[in-house]
C-alpha cells in the first residue's frame, strides 16, 4: 500500500537540510531503486522553486510499504528526522486516484 509520510520542518532549518541531504536522498534512491517511491520533494517556504535563503516548510514523500507500521519506522530513521530537520512527521495511508 501506499503511505505519504509528511514532514513539518523546524524554523530556520535550511543549514540542517544541507548538511543531512546527502543521507536522506540515498534512502529515497534506494526506495525508488526497489520500485517504491512515487515521489518525493519538499515544500519551499516561498512561493517559487528555488526558495534561496528561505529554505523550505518540510517534505512529502509517498511510497509503498507492507503495513503502515513500515512506513512509520522508515519515516523515523530519515536522516531529517534523525538531524532535528523536521520538529514532526506524519505518516498515513494514501489512495493514488489519478493519474491513471
């Protein structure tokens, strides 16, 4: 099933996303590697695709995992989670509709 795992970030949490990415993009590689990962990207705190200095308000992720109980410990082994990037994440069930 699907899961979209959901990622409030702290404030000011651009240096800590810097610093941790490389971590956290090697976990989505290897979901999308083993043909789970929908798609992943954070929510730019402005409005516009490259925030500069303002960095970004969290991330979405929706992959697929064997039970929601999965989801939830991949969620809390992200680096992100780990560095104190995000201050809280939430994990839930997720029915892909469209596209078809």
């Amino acid at each position: 099933m699907l899961y979209a795992i959901v990622g409030q970030d702290v404030p000011d949490s651009l240096n800590l996303r810097l610093a941790t990415r490389p971590a956290h993009v090697d976990r989505l590689h290897a979901l999308q590697q083993a043909g789970r990962l929908l798609l992943a990207g954070p929510f730019p705190a402005i409005d516009g695709n490259d925030p500069g200095s303002a960095g970004f308000s969290g991330s979405l992720i929706v992959a697929e995992f064997d039970t929601l109980a999965n989801a939830q410990a991949w969620a809390d082994a992200d680096p992100y989670a780990a560095a104190g990037v995000y201050a809280n994440v939430s994990v839930k069930p997720f029915k892909k509709v469209f596209p078809q």
